[in-house]
C-alpha cells in the first residue's frame, strides 16, 4: 500500500508513481448536482469537505449536463483551488472531441489547468484503438498536458476487468504509462468479475495510481443487507488504494467518509476474508453491481456522439 499519512481527520497517500499526496478520500462530483442537491448544498458539501481535510476532487465533462463541474468551479473560488487535487473525465475518443471537452471543462471550472484528466467509461475492447489512434484522444490529452491544461493522465471504467487489462496492454504497446486508473473496488466486486484480483495487481506492478470507485454503489451494495456503509468504506481503504472515490450528497455522508477514516484500521487477511464472507452470496452474480451487469451506467452508451467520429480513414472502409 502508498504510504499513508494523516491529520486530524484525513489519512494521506501517494498516487502512484507521480509522488502527488492526495486524501485517501475523494470527493465524488456526480452527486453535487443531484436534482434533490441544490447549487449552495453542493458548493457547501466541497467546501466543507476540503476544510476537513479532503484535497482529491473528482468530476467529469458530462456529470448531471456539466453542472456537477459548473458547481465544483464556483466551489473552488476564494483560494479553494490552490488546496486541492482536482480531476475530471473527458467521454471523447476522437482527438478533436477530447479536445473540445477538455477545453469546455476548464471554462466550467474556472480554473488554468486541471491536475489530472482521464478517458472515461473504457467499457468496449474497441476503446483503447480509438483512444490511441493518431487521430484520438490521447494525442489530444498529450498535447493538452504540453500546453500546461493538464498534469496527469489516466482511464476509468466501470464493466469489465479484463477491458482495463487490454486498455493497459494497448498502451504498453504504444510506450504510454498512464499515471492513473479508476475502477470499482468493492465488497462485491471480489466475487464477480473482479477488478481487485485481476487488475489491481498489475496497477501495484506499475505503481499507477489506483482510484477505488462504487466503494458503495450509490448505496445499491446496502440493499443487500450484508455489510455497513463504514464497513464498505474500510474495505476499500484497505486495499492498495491511493484513493477511495465516495459519493457525497448531504452533511451527513461527508461525516460518514470522515468517521470510516477515524474508524480505519489495516485489516489482516483474515479480517477481509471475514467480511467478504458476508456478502459471497449476494455478490455472486453481480445483481448489486449493475454498472456490469446492465446499461444503466453507460451514459456514453447512451449518448454516442460524445464520443466523437471514428477517423475518415476507418470510415471509408465501409462501402457506402
């Protein structure tokens, strides 16, 4: 695990290979603009957050129509910025899409450049040829992290482990190390289609930076009656985790992220073992993991032309 470090109320870990110290808890920027979360609660909740300890912000170009960034920018006003690590996520694979998105979420930010930036949803094995293609999106990534717009570069996903790995692979080929890589890392998530045993290890391998997500799956893994909202968030901790992404939509869950870390303790294997008993059963066919078991979390599979046009060359392999 990164060496972790704390205050008061925040533990702190390095992210990967780029030595940056982050919280261990990142605040998630879906639910900041939640139709029941108005603008001053959202504005409030990040404040607050950071006040207490929180520097790793997460968001992305298409949250909630662009207000979740909208909401986080006006948050980061007042000297907010300068305390925080701040990322976000771009849907396009074409390069002249990526850059258009890249440039739309500094304007809602408000801010000259963003610490780190990453390709979102990596759920189809045709991803990472469009992403890495000469006319795609990492060529706009580069040239926007030349431009001083971005420091650091990375990929999430939320369907399939084994999407991540070739992701990774195809980067390899290209001489890319990416500095970060998103996924889920759950209680669930060890006994179905597991992100933790098959893509996690390589992560530690290449010290990348490693980013837990759906550490409670918008609540879905409560469902179950299995395990604790804090229960939930030590597993994650416990993992090689640099950062353990959380949804945060009221003050109460901001203090529920600040007791599981004033709470946490290393667990032993047999601990873990112990915990993840309780949920094998539920967990065993994905039902309380449905961002890969169904669509309803694919929101660039809902919306393609944020994607962006696959190269003119490819398309004219199609006869007209």
């Amino acid at each position: 695990m990164s060496e972790s470090t704390s205050n008061s109320e925040m533990l702190y870990r390095v992210l990967g290979s780029t030595g940056e110290r982050v919280s261990a808890i990142g605040l998630g920027g879906w639910h900041i603009a939640l139709k029941y979360v108005d603008e001053e609660l959202g504005i409030r909740i990040v404040r607050t957050a950071i006040d207490r300890g929180i520097t790793f912000m997460d968001n992305s170009w298409d949250y909630n129509d662009g207000v979740s960034e909208i909401r986080m920018g006006k948050a980061l006003r007042d000297g907010y910025r300068d305390k925080v690590f701040l990322m976000t996520k771009i849907d396009g694979r074409s390069k002249k899409e990526a850059a258009r998105q890249i440039d739309e979420s500094l304007q809602r930010l408000q801010v000259d450049y963003i610490d780190l930036v990453q390709h979102h949803e990596i759920l189809r094995h045709e991803d990472p040829y469009r992403v890495f293609d000469e006319e795609g999106a990492n060529a706009a990534f580069i040239e926007a992290r030349e431009a001083g717009k971005l420091r650091y570069i990375g990929f999430t996903g939320h369907k399939d482990p084994y999407v991540h790995l070739h992701m990774l692979e195809v980067a390899g080929d290209r001489g890319f190390k990416f500095d970060t890589v998103q996924m889920p890392l759950n209680v669930m998530d060890a006994h179905y289609r597991s992100f933790a045993k098959l893509v996690l290890p390589e992560l530690v391998k290449q010290n990348i930076g490693v980013l837990g997500m759906k550490s409670l799956a918008n609540g879905i893994l409560l469902r179950s009656n299995t395990v604790t909202p804090i229960e939930c968030l030590h597993y994650a901790l416990n993992l090689p985790t640099s950062v353990v992404i959380t949804g945060i939509d009221s003050m109460e869950i901001l203090d529920q992220a600040f007791e599981a870390v004033r709470t946490f303790q290393p667990m032993d294997d047999q601990q873990v073992q112990a915990l993840l008993a309780k949920t094998a059963e539920a967990a065993s066919r994905g039902e309380f993991e449905p961002f890969k078991t169904s669509s309803i979390f694919d929101s660039t599979a809902q919306n393609p032309d944020w994607l962006g046009e696959e190269p003119q060359r490819i398309q004219q392999l199609m006869p007209t």
